[in-house]
C-alpha cells in the first residue's frame, strides 16, 4: 500500500503542501496520494491527530479536541478508490416504472 484515497466531505476545499509540492482536496472528489502525505496533513494512522489538527488550524487549545475531531473526521482515507455516488437521470435506468391501472368499479364524482 504506498497511495491511499482522501475524500473531502466537509463543505470546503482544503489546499495543503507536502514536499514544496501544492495539493488540492476538492470536495467530494477522491484525491489519489502517498502515505506519506496522508500522515502528515491528517494524521494517518497515528493514535494521536493533535500535531495534524493544529497545522490544519483545526485546533487552538485543548478544549477544541473534539471539535477538531468531527472537522477531520469529515475527510475519509480510503485504501481503494471510491464509488462515486451519482443521481441517475430517468433516461438512465433500464427499467421504466409501470404506470398504475386504474381500479375496476371506481366512480368518480365530480365536485360542485
């Protein structure tokens, strides 16, 4: 496993640096990255997210831990790409909903 994928959930996009190098975390985008690289801006698997918070500016003192928790939690790391979700337009399933028929013996009763 040398890249993992970071998905940007939150509701702005994060621009970061790593190696004198400029990365963008679009949002709602999977970014392709090292390891290395998901260590360092987020904390990648490392018990403690404090150093990454704080240089994200997530954090400023002790009490905003988990505050700043929920905000990175909001960025997933996922080791394959994943799925994008899309709404289907109706042109685009293969299946057209069937029309209901009408029940046998209903009257109908116009208003006055």
């Amino acid at each position: 496993m040398n890249t993992v994928y970071v998905t940007n959930k939150s509701d702005k996009v994060l621009v970061d640096e790593y190696a004198y190098k400029t990365i963008k975390f679009p949002v709602n985008e999977p970014v392709e990255v090292p390891v290395e690289v998901a260590r360092h801006i987020f904390g990648y698997m490392q018990m403690d997210k404090t150093p990454a918070m704080v240089r994200l500016g997530l954090v400023t003192t002790t009490n905003d831990l988990e505050a700043g928790l929920q905000r990175l939690a909001k960025f997933e790391i996922t080791e394959d790409k994943p799925q994008q979700d899309r709404f289907l337009s109706p042109g685009d399933d293969l299946v057209t909903p069937l029309v209901p028929l009408a029940r046998v013996g209903r009257k109908v009763v116009n208003a006055a």
